[in-house]
C-alpha cells in the first residue's frame, strides 16, 4: 500500500527532483514507512509507502531488469501469487516476492489485457520507455484513487488531488461549474472534480498517454447476469464459500491485520471469519468500534457483545461531541474534494484509534450495495409492483396528491408515476433543484440532478427498478461517497482499509442472485443474511440497517455549535457562493425545531474544504 504521483516532461521542468519529492510528501500520510524516485528526461515518479507485503522486497519506483519499464503501484493484488506462478512458467524471473513485481512482469507480458486479471484493490502507472508511453489504470470498483491532469505538454498524475499543488504547471483554481452537483449529491459524479482541469480514472479504465495525448479505456464492465435455478439455501452457501476465500485472500500481509466493527451484519460476517484465523504470533484478531457519549445514538454495546460471543477481543474509540467540529478542516483536506457525509467523521478517529495497533484493517463495505441492503431497495420493490397499474393512471393519482396537505403516502404516490431514474433519492440527497437554486448565491438555472445518474440507470433498463437502483449505487453512491471516505479517512491515519464484500469473485456471484433474494418486502440482504445465519448469532444476522448514527442533529441546536456555524455562514467565505441569509435562515429553522442539519452540515463542510485548499494554501 502507499500513495504515488508523476508527471510528465520531466526534462522541461527545472528542479524536477525538487517538485517530485515535494509533491510525494503531501501524501506522505499513504506511506510514511519508506519514499522512493525515477526521473528521466521524459517523467519523473514519486512513491510513498506503507509496507505491509514483502517488507525487504517491495520498494518502488520498481524497475524492470532489462530498465524498459518501471512502475509505481497503490493498493494490492490478491491473486499475484497466481499470476507469478504463470508468469514464472512463462520465463519470467523474480527477485521478489512483492505484488508489485508481479505487476510490472505482468504488463511485459500481457499489456494492457493485465488489470482483467487481477483480484484487488489498486491504482498503478507503468513507465513504458520502449514504445515511450504511459499507461495507468484502476481496479474494478474504484476503491483505489487515481487522479490526473493535463495542461499543455505536462500531464501529472497521482493518488490525490493536493499532491498537484506543488507543480509549477499546476493552475488551482475552483470549478464551480460543480457546486450544484455538491449541492444535491454531497459529492461530484463522473470524471470531473471539484479542482478544474483534475479528473478521475473510474474504475474499471485503463489508460495510455502517448504523444501528448490520452486515451481512456474499459476493461472490465460490471453487469448482471441472473440466474433463477437456486433456493434461498443454495445462494448462502455460495455467498459463504465465496466470501470465505475473498476474507482469506484480502488477510495476506506480513503485518498483524484487525478488523472494523460495527453492530450490522456485513462487518458481524467480516469479524467472524477472520475469527477463525489466528493474528500475528498466534494471536486473536483485534476488532474495533465507535460510538459516542450518547448512547442512544452508539452501538458500542452491541459491538462488544458479538466480538465477546465470537471470542475476539473489541477497542473502542468513544466520541466527545466537540470532535465532530474540532478536526472538520483536517479532513476535509484528506478527503481532497468536499464530502458532507457527517460518517466520515467517526470513521477517522475509529481508523486513528486501530492505526495504533494495526496497519490493516478489514472492513464491511460494499454488502448493502451488492446485496441489497438499503431501505430504498423495499420502497422500490413496492413502487415496482405499483407500477404495473397503467402509467395514466398513476400520473393522475401523482397529480392529485400533489395538490393535498400531507398525508401518509403522499410521496409513494407522486414516486410512483416516475421512472427508477426519476426518483433516484441520491441524486435529490440532500438540496433538490428547486432549494439548491436559492441557496446558490447567483440563482443559477440548475438541472434535474437525476440527469446525471440517468445514463447509468439506461444500462439496466430492462431490469427491475431494486435491481436499477442497486446498479447506480454501485456506481454512484459507492463510488464517490463510501469509498471515498473509507480510503482517506483510513490513510489519513496510514492504514489500509481492506473491504473483502468487494472482490471480483463476490461480485460476480452477487450479479447472479435473483432480486426476490436481494431486498423483497420488508427484508433487506435477503440471501446474505441467510448466509450469515449459519455463521453468526441470529441477532446480529438479522439486525435492522441503521445506517451510521450520529448526532450531529442535535449538537447544532446547541449554543456553542450553533455559534460556530452562524459564523461560517456569516463570513466573506460564504458570501461567495451562497446567500447568507437563506444560509442563516436554514439555520435559524434547525435551531427552532426542524430538520436541517444535512442541509446545514453540506455549506459547512464546503466552507471548511474552500478554506483548507483556497485559503490556508
């Protein structure tokens, strides 16, 4: 693991060991345990790692023996001992055990065919001096980051967007052309970012740069593929032998590896087959969970009661309520772009809290997407069934309800009359069109932000619409939301977050289960937690999604908070961009009563980012 930059042109840079290295320690916190460097007249290439794999063997850059190409690499491949063993059959010779050589023997020998036929987690570059091109790419999921940019005959690259800052060819400047995006997503979908001129690899791309020029690529789609012959019995024994071999792949390290551990069902499963390994020097594993003061809004104590039952032993990190604002800029800054997702918060100092007695920690992400296991997956099973009343039927009942008072239904009705696409929650997650608009300083004219995630939706059109939107979160939700804050709240702390729900063997078998065993009626993860129930206590199988709870609701009704913030949305800062007294107003509206802090959280953690990137640098 570790974090990577380069760029090109090397030769028409002055000092281009001094940027290299300079650009490498913005990230140092991805790799604090070792540094490296290449430079030629056409690239230079900076490398910070955190060793977990081969710790004599795996410095980088890594050069190929013959100097033809050399590679820098994020992440880990957990099928490379596979892939040597073919490699060494082919003639390849080896001077390390480390994963990276295997991928630099593996671009020699299979070019760009190499990211299909990997299992992992990873973003990498290999120098191509041969035929003097650059070629990059990104795992499957996107759990890895990789950003680029290209501004005349300069094009940098690296695993995040504040190792730019340092090149002299490096213009920082906001896109605002992004805002209402944030604005109703919390985050940026698609290639663009939050830094004109940055974009982002997505998963499952290749690319080259040759002559001045990028080509972008797919190399591995994600897709469907139902199959209708197996019970309920069959598919969780399926997810459960899959599973199993995925934990045991992604446990490889030369590093004691613990777990994450909350009182849900996907990191239960997690802790529990990792229970049945010992750790380094024989060991238990060691778990770890977040809570608060509070305990209302803390699953601490449901935490501990599992890894008891599971005999394994549980630290937890207990939350004071002024953290949730004290290291607000700190992370804002790692996260690179504005996220107002308030989970983020805890997940640093949980993952602060293990990287004291771990380097590696696994983790539950990727289940409620693969398997079905969010609420909007049981509301779009019955607005599918609803559905099958004619469409001008429906459309009349949606506009009557809309022209009543509230009533209960309300929204089911106008919901119904809509397209999967149309009513995607998390393209209206936090501001909609309408509120976005008025917050935004200039009244722009903004567009239905479910536009954005339509094009996603038109790949499964003919699927039904849990199905629909199970495949958008895939590639929405938990690409820009929940692996974005798992990588960079862990290597924040310099750990490594390993998510086993998201391998390509679990995948690909999560792709196969019908939706009657995915999220029907009242029950989410249908199947997985089938598969849970022959692993784990029936309680923590069937335990309801709760989301990651925080309290942040009522601490902006409190005076101190409450104060901060009006400051924020007092100053010059937020004059900028957004109307101060709509701003003031929301507040003013939450304090009273109402339900605002999401709203309120999103301008905030904006104003915190703006200040880090725009202000303090």
């Amino acid at each position: 693991m570790c974090g990577f930059v380069g760029f090109s042109n090397a030769g028409g840079i002055d000092n281009a060991s001094g940027i290299i290295k300079s650009m490498a320690d913005t990230i140092i916190h991805r790799g604090p345990d070792d540094e490296g460097y290449y430079i030629d007249g056409d690239i230079a290439l900076g490398f910070r790692r955190l060793s977990i794999i081969d710790l004599a063997g795996g410095a980088q850059p890594m050069v190929s023996d013959d100097g033809d190409t050399v590679l820098v690499f994020n992440g880990e491949i957990y099928n490379y001992r596979d892939i040597r063993a073919d490699l060494i059959a082919a003639g390849h010779v080896f001077r390390t055990d480390s994963d990276s050589e295997v991928l630099l023997h593996g671009y020699e020998e299979y070019g760009s065919e190499l990211p299909g036929l990997l299992r992992g987690m990873f973003a990498f570059v290999i120098w191509d001096k041969k035929n003097r091109q650059i070629f990059g790419c990104r795992d499957i999921f996107g759990i890895k980051p990789f950003y680029y940019y290209l501004r005349g005959n300069t094009f940098l690259f690296g695993s995040e967007i504040k190792s730019f800052l340092p090149h002299p060819d490096f213009v920082k400047e906001l896109n605002t052309e992004m805002l209402p995006e944030y604005l109703t997503y919390e985050y940026t979908v698609g290639d663009k970012t939050m830094f004109r001129g940055v974009n982002r690899l997505g998963g499952g791309q290749y690319f080259i740069f040759k002559d001045g020029e990028l080509s972008v690529n797919r190399y591995y789609e994600i897709h469907y593929d139902i199959q209708d012959g197996k019970n309920l019995g069959e598919w969780a024994d399926e997810i459960n032998r899959v599973f199993s071999d995925s934990v045991e792949a992604h446990r490889i390290a030369d590093v004691e590896v613990g777990c994450f551990l909350s009182s849900g069902v996907d990191s239960s499963m997690v802790a529990k087959e990792v229970s049945s390994h010992a750790g380094i020097g024989g060991k238990p594993v060691k778990t770890f969970s977040v809570g608060y003061e509070r305990e209302t809004v803390s699953e601490l104590n449901d935490a501990a009661v599992f890894a008891d039952a599971i005999g394994l032993p549980n630290i937890p990190t207990v939350m004071k309520d002024g953290q949730f604002f004290d290291r607000l800029g700190d992370i804002q800054y790692f996260l690179d772009e504005p996220l107002s997702n308030p989970s983020e918060i805890p997940l640093f100092f949980l993952a602060e809290t293990a990287s004291k007695y771990v380097k590696v920690v696994l983790s539950g992400e990727g289940a409620d997407e693969l398997f079905g296991g969010y609420p909007i997956y049981l509301t779009e099973w019955h607005l599918g069934r609803y559905s099958r009343l004619p469409r001008r039927i429906r459309r009349g009942l949606a506009s009557a309800a809309k022209k009543l008072p509230s009533f209960k239904g309300k929204h089911f009705l106008i919901a119904g009359a809509k397209q999967p696409w149309e009513r995607y929650v998390r393209a209206n997650y936090v501001f909609d069109s309408e509120s976005a608009k008025k917050v935004l300083k200039d009244h722009p004219d903004i567009p239905d932000p479910a536009l954005l995630s339509k094009p996603v939706f038109d790949k499964v059109a003919s699927l039904d619409a849990p199905s629909q939107t199970q495949y958008a979160d895939i590639h929405i939700w938990m690409a820009y939301d929940i692996l974005v804050k798992a990588d960079r709240m862990s290597m924040a702390n310099s750990l490594e977050l390993r998510v086993p729900f998201l391998d390509r063997e679990v995948l690909e078998t999560a792709m196969r289960i019908p939706s009657r065993f995915r999220a029907v009626g009242s029950t989410t993860k249908t199947a997985l937690r089938a598969a849970a129930a022959k692993n784990i206590p029936e309680r923590s199988a069937k335990m309801v999604k709760r989301g990651f709870p925080v309290p942040l609701d009522e601490l902006l009704r409190r005076d101190e908070y409450y104060s901060l913030v009006r400051s924020a949305f007092e100053s010059e800062t937020a004059g900028l961009f957004f109307d101060r007294e709509y701003l003031l107003s929301m507040l003013e509206e939450h304090r009273a009563g109402g339900h605002r802090m999401r709203r309120i959280w999103l301008i905030y953690s904006f104003l915190a980012w703006y200040n880090e990137f725009f202000v303090k640098r």
